[in-house]
C-alpha cells in the first residue's frame, strides 16, 4: 500500500530528470569551459556553448511541462469550484492567483470554502495554503 500524499511528501521528484539528465548536462558543460579555457580555440569554445544550449534545452522542457500542468491545475479547479463554492466565493474565483490555485487542489471539498476564503481574505501564497489543509485530498498526476 502506497503512503498516503500529505504536505511532507506531496513535491515529486523524478529521478531521470533530477539524477541523471541534469547532473549530466551540468557536468558536461562545466567540463567542456574547463577545456576551453585550458584549451582555447573554437572547437573548444563552441563544445562550452553547446553545453549550455543542452542544459538550457533540458531546463525549458521541464518548465514547460510544470506551466502546462499549472494550466490543467487552474482550470480543474476553476470547474471544481464553480460547482462546491457557495454563490459569494463562486464570483470571486478569478480573484485567486494561479499559485493559490495549485494549492487549493489538495483540498478536499469539505474544506475548500474555507481555505478559498482564507486565500482572497489574507492573500495566503500557495505554499501557507496547502499547510492549512486539515483534510489532504491527493494529486497523483503530477509531472
């Protein structure tokens, strides 16, 4: 059985991303500035700035997929909210910030009024939100 997602445990780590392809790139790069300098000529220099292109390449991938996901998240809870809100917080959904909004998801929906009216009231970030919740409500598709 599966540990239950809580605020502890809740951030992903993926172990190709984060242990293996940016280790890699990183040392890449630092090695091929270390042949250029020792070594300066174009081939050299060139193989520096290919390095940093690849490690730039892996950073924007990743950033792209967790803006994507902040999207899906936004309007998951948009729709979610517009159906569990009361008519008061219902009309102030666009009020909430795209962070407070990835952390309203883990919510549950005996909750939500109350940490989406802590949200707009004491303009709570995502990160103070989420150590509110009383009730965990799990996101297993994150990327």
């Amino acid at each position: 059985m599966a540990t239950p997602q809580t605020y502890a445990n809740h951030r992903r780590i993926e172990p190709l991303q984060h242990f293996i392809l940016m280790p890699i790139l990183l040392i890449t790069w630092i090695a091929a500035i270390w042949t250029g300098i020792k070594h300066p000529n174009l081939h050299t220099i060139w193989m520096a700035v290919l390095g940093f292109a690849l490690l730039m390449i892996a950073i924007q991938v990743r950033s792209y997929a967790l803006k994507v996901q902040d999207r899906v998240i936004r309007l998951e809870e948009t729709l979610r909210m517009q159906r569990l809100l009361p008519a008061d917080l219902a009309g102030r959904i666009g009020e909430l910030a795209p962070k407070q909004l990835v952390g309203l998801r883990f919510a549950s929906d005996a909750e939500l009024s109350d940490r989406v009216r802590e949200a707009l009231d004491e303009h709570l970030d995502g990160e103070t939100i989420k150590k509110r919740i009383q009730s965990w409500r799990p996101d297993t598709f994150r990327v």
